[in-house]
C-alpha cells in the first residue's frame, strides 16, 4: 500500500483509479477475487453520503415485507440498516478474506461504494440486479464534510475546514473515487443495461417515494398486488423508512458501525441543505464540473 498515491493526509490511497480509504483497500481486494455473485442477487451501489442507509432501509423492507409484516417486529427496530444490508468491502469482505455468506438467503441483498470498473467480475457477468441511487453535488459535498470531520475525530486528527475539503472534492479526490466519475460509470451502464442496473435520484424519491417504490418493487420482480396497495403496504414502508423513524429509533442513536457512531448516519436527510454552507463561488464551480461531466451524456441532478 506503501507505494500507492495518497492524498488527504493518507486517509485516501489511489487503488485502479479510484481513492480509497487505507483501512477498506484489503476489504476491496478480497472482494474483486472472491466474491461470487447469484443471479438472484441485488446489489445496492452509492458513491458515499447520498442516502445509502435511508435506501439500504427501504430495499430491505421491500424484499422481506411478507417475512415481516408486523412493524413492531420488524428487524429495522434492532438492527441499523448496515447490519442488515452490510457493504461487500467495507464490511464483509474486510472482516474476512472470504466471509461465510451462508446466512444470506435468496435473494441475496447486499451494497457497495465502488465504481463500476471497481465491481467484481461475477457481478457484471451475473444476472444479478444493481440499485443506484444519485444525489445532487451540493448537498453530496455536504454531508461528506461534515461525516468526515466526525471520522477524523474518532482517529484523533484534527477537523477539515470546508474549503480544504471542496478543493478536494472539486478536484474528484473523494472517498471511492470522484462523484461524478462514479455517477457517470454507472448512468452509462444503466442506459446499456436497463434490466440490471435501476438508477435513482435521491431528489425524486424524496419527492414521490410512493412512485419509486412501486418502480424499485418492480424492478426487483416483487410488485406490489392490489390488496398489497388497498391495505396501504406501500405507505407503511415508506412510513418505517423515514428518515425521522430511523433516526429517532434506539438502536440507530447508540454503538458504531465501520469506525462511526450509528448517529453519524443520520444527520438531516434534506434537500437543499448546501444553501446552509457554500459560497456562491462553490456553488457556481460545482453547477460547471456537473454540466462539462453530465450534459453531454444527457444527464441532469
């Protein structure tokens, strides 16, 4: 790892294009050389800090709603959302080389930071299902910077002023790789591959998550039945999914999950909150790297 380009002080190392943190790049290795994917899989990709938990909630409860129909039972109540979805290189495969996968049943549900290029083998070749989800820059940024302040507290480094991280930022030095080269590898593969690869806007399921879930349960080949609907199913999982629910639920306000408080995964969960921090002149160069990477591949966030 010694011989790799670091940047950020070594909190990021460049691995086959991409920046990752030193403490998942084993996790990322094993994963690329053993994970096997099933064609029943569904993998949940994101670059960091666009919604993942709040997604990760919600595709859990979409899959198992017949194994857990009684809410005050559900495992979303003692179990934060990367538990019960945990990441292939952060989590599993950086436990264990090869981590015993036996207890996930059909359909396997897990989730990723990386970039297409970075995916496993198995999972392109597979028939297996990738969720994407997207959010904008500004508020991408964000959140970055201040769930990154609190990591580096947890490793006893000092805070990163919001100029020092947009700079980065801005330059496509980001955990797991630049926004919007992550963003664009796997829009392009959605356009090649709609049956495989559903992208999401966090923006628009903010604003309709009735439409989106019934899109997402019918990608994933589990629609919603009419007495599903007549008996508010749809509501009901979007009501335990919120992002007040999880937020408020004991088992998300206390212990850690991958070096941070359960808390840090929940800071506001809003649209717009980038108005909050950025200077015009921050806004103004985010608006010119979006359009120069998106415009001409007919993409708008």
């Amino acid at each position: 790892m010694l011989s790799l380009p670091s940047a950020d002080q070594g909190l990021l190392y460049q691995y086959q294009g991409s920046w990752i943190p030193p403490f998942f790049i084993q996790g990322v290795i094993s994963c690329q050389n053993y994970f096997h994917a099933h064609d029943t899989d569904i993998l949940l990709v994101t670059s960091p800090k666009v919604g993942t938990t709040w997604l990760k909630a919600i595709l859990f409860s979409l899959l198992n709603r017949g194994r857990y129909p009684n809410a005050q039972q559900h495992p979303l109540l003692t179990n934060s959302p990367h538990e019960l979805v945990p990441f292939l290189e952060m989590q599993l495969y950086n436990k264990k080389q090869v981590p015993d996968l036996t207890p996930f049943t059909s359909p396997r549900l897990f989730s990723s930071h990386l970039m297409f290029s970075l995916l496993p083998i198995s999972v392109k070749d597979s028939k297996c299902k990738i969720v994407y989800l997207c959010r904008n820059p500004k508020d991408t940024f964000v959140s970055i910077w201040h769930f990154r302040n609190k990591i580096r507290a947890n490793l006893g480094k000092d805070a990163s002023t919001i100029e020092q991280d947009f700079d980065n930022f801005s330059k496509g030095i980001s955990s797991f790789g630049s926004y919007w080269d992550h963003v664009v590898s796997y829009w392009k593969e959605s356009l090649e591959n709609p049956e495989k690869i559903f992208f999401l806007k966090y923006e628009e399921m903010k604003e309709q998550p009735t439409i989106f879930l019934k899109r997402l349960a019918e990608f994933l080949e589990c629609p919603f039945s009419p007495e599903e609907e007549v008996k508010g199913a749809i509501n009901d999982i979007s009501r335990l999914c919120s992002f007040e629910n999880l937020s408020n639920l004991d088992v998300n306000k206390s212990g850690k999950v991958m070096m941070a408080d359960k808390s840090t995964y929940f800071r506001l969960g809003k649209v717009g909150d980038w108005m909050n921090y950025l200077t015009v002149e921050m806004s103004e160069t985010l608006d010119r790297i979006t359009k120069e990477k998106f415009h001409s591949i007919g993409l708008t966030i």
